[in-house]
C-alpha cells in the first residue's frame, strides 16, 4: 500500500483473551472489510491477581501462538502485529522487559489502570465502568485528597515511561475520565505541571503518545486521551503520536478515528505514527 493511502489502522485492541470480545480472526475479518492497513493485537498483561481484564497467566502462550499463526496466515493481505498493553504498578507489574523477552511482542503499550498509594495497601482503580468506584477509591486511599490522588498516578506513569520504555504510552490523562470536572480542573496549575513533567519525559524516553479514542465513542469522556490542549502541547514539542480506538469489539476498530485524524490535522501535526514493513513510520495527515 501506498503512503498516501487513507490512514486505518490500530493497535490497540482486546479480544476474548482478556476483557474484549470475539476472537482475534474476527478482528481480522473486520480490518480487512475496513481497508485498514494494519492491525496490532494488545491483550491486558497478566497481573499476580484477579482482575476482570487481565489475560490470565496460563492463557498468554496460546494467546501468541494465536496473533503469530493469523500473521502467517494473512502474510499477503493484511499485517499483523503481536502486542501487550502493559499494566504499571510498581513492586507488583511484571518487569516489561520480562514480556519482551518472553514473548516476541513486535511492541509494547505500557498503562497505568491500577493506582497504589505510596502509604497504604489497596489499589485506586481509575479505570472501572463506574464513577463510583473511582470516588471511593479517592476517599478510601487517599482520604479524598484529589491533588494527592492524582499526582500519584502521575508519578507512576512517569516511572513507567523513564523506567520501562514502552513504544506507546496508552491514553495518559486517562485519569480525568471519571473527574469530569468535579474534583479538579485541567487548568489547575498543579495540574499542568504534572501534564508538562510528563510531557518532559515523553520527550527524554523518545516514546510515541497514544492518542486513544475509547472514551469519547463510549460516552465516557467529553475529550480525546490526551484531550485538545494536551495534544497542542505535544504538537508544539514535536513528540510522535499514533490514533488507537482501544477497540474491545470487532465493529471498534475505527471508531472515531476519521474525526480523530481531523482534530490532529487542526491542531497542526503533520504527521502519525503507523508500522510499515514491521518498522514505525510517520504517516502524513495530507
Ligand atoms: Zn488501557
Ligand atoms: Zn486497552
């Protein structure tokens, strides 16, 4: 395919294997309906305990073999990727490089879902289908202190990108999803500084910036991960950006993602992130 050909593609989905649905071949099915020119599978990484999204540990082995077989056997029509979004949460997450070398993952996406607070045991899960769960967690693990909570998650998210490099750092402020401006606004300066610091060590680790369309296409989020003035900072400092719809189902694989590509053009990045020939590459916007 050409390099001016229509920009569809994605790398960020989950199948049955962890909290998707459907199988990966039915992914593929649908890619290949949709034209698109490449398709990344990123299953949840395993965690040492239950989760409702995890790939469980037993299952990540056929879970390769399954991604490895549909590249070989879709070699001529559509490329395929094998992947894992990578949970952070230091002293219980797997070493990312324990990942990649276990597994031949041709990238990786490194997410922080999971928040530990550096004083007490439990985990803030700031992403769950419920904005009750992420209050709770707020009140129970950090005595509802929204500045304390939310610089936690930047710290680790911060450690994740310097310590354990992955190629793409998943939706960044997903933190806000859940606020919506009740517990704190993005002009905050506290806020900003911790935007900016991230923004710093994106730039230092040469990392490429998600920019993840899940939460407005689900209604969970009125903006982009990273939302508009997030994306103009990284426009302004040049950082590389790719388009996922974290596509849990099939018929997500490019949900959002023409509107998505129009906002990027506007803000004024000339470019995304795209893997060719197995190499990641900048794909003009126009
Ligand atoms: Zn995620
Ligand atoms: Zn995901």
């Amino acid at each position: 395919m050409k390099d001016d050909s229509p920009i569809r593609f994605n790398y960020h989905t989950h199948t049955r294997f962890c909290d998707g649905r459907s199988e990966p071949e039915q992914y593929v099915q649908e890619a290949l309906r949709l034209g698109m020119h490449s398709l990344g599978f990123s299953a949840h990484s395993p965690l040492p305990f239950d989760t409702p999204f995890a790939i469980r540990w037993n299952e990540v082995e056929e879970y390769c073999h399954t991604i490895l077989e549909l590249k070989q056997k879709y070699a001529d029509r559509l490329p395929i990727y094998l992947s894992l979004e990578i949970d952070y949460i230091p002293g219980i997450s797997e070493n990312f490089d324990q990942l990649r070398n276990a597994h031949p993952l041709d990238y990786t996406i490194g997410s922080v879902h999971l928040v530990r607070p550096g004083d007490r045991e439990g985990l803030w899960f700031i992403d769950g289908p419920m904005a009750e769960i992420y209050d709770s967690g707020l009140q129970e693990l950090f005595d509802g202190d929204i500045q304390k909570a939310v610089s936690t998650y930047y710290r680790y998210l911060n450690q994740m990108i310097t310590g354990q490099r992955p190629t793409i750092i998943g939706h960044m402020d997903k933190i806000k999803m859940h606020n919506r401006g009740r517990h704190f606004t993005e002009d905050e300066h506290w806020y900003i500084q911790l935007v900016e610091e991230t923004l710093d060590n994106i730039q230092a680790s040469a990392g490429i910036v998600e920019v993840n369309t899940r939460g407005v296409y689900k209604k969970r989020s009125d903006d982009l991960y990273p939302g508009r003035w997030v994306l103009q900072r990284i426009q302004q400092r040049h950082i590389p950006v790719t388009i996922s719809t974290d596509a849990h189902r099939p018929e997500e694989l490019t949900a959002y993602f023409d509107e998505t590509v129009k906002i990027l053009a506007e803000i004024g990045f000339r470019s995304v992130m795209y893997i060719k020939d197995g190499k990641w590459k900048e794909h003009p916007l126009c």
